[in-house]
C-alpha cells in the first residue's frame, strides 16, 4: 500500500512539472501606436513567430520576434521606410522579447519580465498581461507603454523637420498560442 502511494504522489507531480509547448498562432496581432507633431499613427506587425513553453501552473518560457520589415504603416511607404530606419531594419532585423520571470498579480493578471531587443539596444521590461489558458490555447494579452529614447532610437521626421514622431509609442499585443 505503501508503494502505491508513492508512485501515485511521484506520476502526480511528474504530471504537474510536465512541460507543454505551444507555437504563435496566425491569428495573434500586434500593434504600435504612437503620435507626431500632425496626426496619431498606428503601424501594424504582419508577421509574428513565438514558441512559449508552460506547465498547468506557470509560464516557463517565452520567445518572441517580429520582423522589421514586416512592421507596416497605413500612412504608405514613405513612413514605412522612415519607421524601418529608425529601428535600424538592415543592421537589426528584429524585434525580440525573451521572458525571464513571471509574477503571478491574481487570477489571470501576471506581469512578465524579460529582455527586449529594439534596434540592436536591450532592455529588461515588465509587462503586465492577462493569461488565459483553454481548449490548448494560451491567450496572452496586454500593452506596454515605450519611450523611442530608451532603446536610442531618433523620432523620425518629415517635410525638413517640420513633422516629428513622439518620443512615446504603446505597444498592444494579443498572442494566441496552441499547443503542439
């Protein structure tokens, strides 16, 4: 009798550190919003990657990266290219967060820190977000508020100088991953 309980406590915490891996759904998004000196502008990112690894209890693992390239405006090419050289496309083609630490705030509310990579300058950042774990998905949902001066970048500008970017930008991101 002994032994079986044993084994039964052993497979149920075994069962409880088992390590799910999930993969970025397609229908996950992720946009900036920022402002300039004329109007609001909102550029979105097309393309996502992340794999996030978790067990029932917490989140263990994340990474994640946005290409530069792939940050697109609704403004045209001309902002599309003054976005990409602020962020420095050709010498740091991406955006890459990696989770380091997850506080649990209560209930489905966590902040999660970890290194950020914006135009070759790492920052560590916490970013409260709401989990939400079912039917093998982990939504995760949020923003974060960023100054263009913390990861050295130069607001761009238009029209001789006339037109300049904000300093501040407010990143909104809702990743859907599902589990492999």
């Amino acid at each position: 009798m002994k032994k079986a309980l044993i084994f039964v406590f052993l497979g149920l915490t075994l069962n409880a550190l088992a390590q799910d891996t999930y993969t970025l759904s397609p229908e996950s998004t992720l946009k900036i919003d920022g402002s300039s000196t004329i109007h609001d502008w909102t550029v979105t990112a097309n393309t996502l990657a992340g794999t996030l690894k978790a067990t029932t209890a917490t989140l263990n693992e994340i990474s994640f990266e946005v290409p530069v390239g792939d940050i697109i405006s609704e403004r045209g090419a001309a902002m599309d290219k003054k976005m990409h050289e602020a962020l420095r496309k050709e010498e740091h083609p991406k955006v890459i967060f990696s989770l380091k630490d997850v506080s649990n705030l209560g209930g489905e509310n966590q902040t999660l820190s970890g290194m950020l990579n914006i135009a070759g300058v790492e920052k560590e950042v916490e970013i409260d977000t709401k989990v939400v774990q079912a039917n093998g998905k982990l939504q995760l949902s949020g923003a974060k508020e960023l100054k263009l001066a913390d990861f050295n970048m130069e607001p761009p500008t238009a029209m001789f100088g006339s037109i300049v970017v904000g300093e501040d930008i407010k990143v909104i991101f809702d990743l859907s991953f599902v589990k492999e």
